[in-house]
C-alpha cells in the first residue's frame, strides 16, 4: 500500500487496516468519512505522534489545518490537551464530515475541536499553546512560527512549497539545497529567540517534503 498515495481514503477500503493498534482505529475512522487522501492521514500521524513524545498539555492550534485532522489526533494522543482549534482561510466543507467520524470513535472529542475560518495572521496566540501545521504552503510557515514565538509557545511545523523569493536563505544556498537553507535558517531563528529547537524527518515513503521543526522556548536555554 502506498502512503503516498493522493487516492482518497473510502469506507471500502477499511478492511486494510484490521489491527487493533491506535493508528489502525484512526485510520477506519478516516476511512469511513472517506473525505481524505492515504496521504494526508500518514502525515498527521506520523508528525503528531513525534510531537507528542516531546510537548504534552496545552490548547492545541492546528494553523493551515485542512480538514483537521491533526487537531484530532493531537487530542487523541494526549487528553490532557482541552480543546484543539483547527484554523484555515477555507475550511472545505466535508470538513465536519472527518470530525464526527472520529468523534463517534472517541466520543471524549465532542465539542472540543473548534473550526475556525479565518485568516491566520488574525488568531491570537498563547504561551501555552502548542502550534502545529502540517504543510503550510510556502511563507506561511514563517508566518506560524513567528506567530508562536512573539508568545513563546511551542511550534511543530512541516515546511513544504519553499518560496526562494520571499523565505530568508539565509545566504547558504551555496552550501545546501535552497529549500533545506530555508529550513535551516527557520531553525536558526528560533534557536535565536530562545527556542530549544528538534529536528526530525517522517518517513521520506509518505512525502519527500518531510522535515520536521519543533521548539519550545526554554527562558534560560
């Protein structure tokens, strides 16, 4: 099966995930509303999961969410978390459709996810929140995590649709790739606002855009 996969997730196709492993209950869920690509599903998995071994608690803000499902699996993971806001420009409208899906799977998430159709620059942002996204195009990464840090709170972020022209290189494009100097100079900037900063990859079989950015502000760090 290939995790790559744009093909979008259907009820039929439920049968391919038969464990009883938290991933596998996920995965039926998704596929029951049948609103997702397989490859949208293993991205928020495997950042969640990474994120969570690191930051536990917090409002959850889930920035250029899609469909939300990173919120979701963020509160599954972790219920010491209250509520998750998934924000977007344009929430799509089978959005609804994936929450109850996994709500009627975990009922404890009734009326703790919030959808909320806005422009990112105009959600306030509080030092205990956890911000995450999963594939904010281009410069709206730099966006999300400057967001973060003007409260220090905690930020995950997985770049992807790299904008040479408006992202900071920082001038090592003659080094490295220009898309991991952007990266680069992204980690070097919250390290430099006080940021105790990780640097992973998911699985390079689910998307080659697969650099993952987490920090959290350490006062004396």
């Amino acid at each position: 099966m290939k995790k790559s996969s744009k093909n979008r997730l259907t009820p039929q196709q439920e049968s391919l995930f038969p464990d009883s492993s938290l991933f596998d209950k996920i995965a039926r869920a998704v596929c029951r509303a049948g609103t997702l690509p397989r490859k949208e599903l293993y991205e928020a998995w495997e950042m969640a999961k990474r994120v969570r071994r690191r930051y536990r608690g917090g409002r959850v803000l889930d920035l250029a969410c899609g469909h939300g499902l990173l919120a979701h699996i963020m509160l599954i993971l972790d219920d010491t978390s209250g509520t998750a806001i998934a924000v977007d420009k344009k929430i799509p409208l089978n959005a609804k459709k994936l929450s109850n899906a996994l709500i009627t799977s975990w009922p404890r998430l009734k009326n703790r996810i919030i959808y909320k159709e806005a422009d990112i620059r105009g959600i306030v942002v509080l030092p205990d929140d956890i911000v995450v996204s999963a594939h904010a195009c281009g410069s709206l990464t730099d966006l999300i995590i400057d967001k973060a840090i003007e409260q220090h709170a905690r930020v995950a972020v997985l770049p992807c649709c790299h904008n040479i022209n408006v992202s900071s290189t920082a001038g090592l494009e003659g080094w490295m790739d220009k898309t991991l100097a952007v990266d680069t100079a992204r980690a070097v900037r919250l390290r430099s606002k006080g940021y105790k900063i990780v640097t992973q990859k998911i699985p390079e079989t689910i998307t080659p855009k697969n650099r993952l950015l987490m920090g959290e502000y350490l006062k004396f760090f």
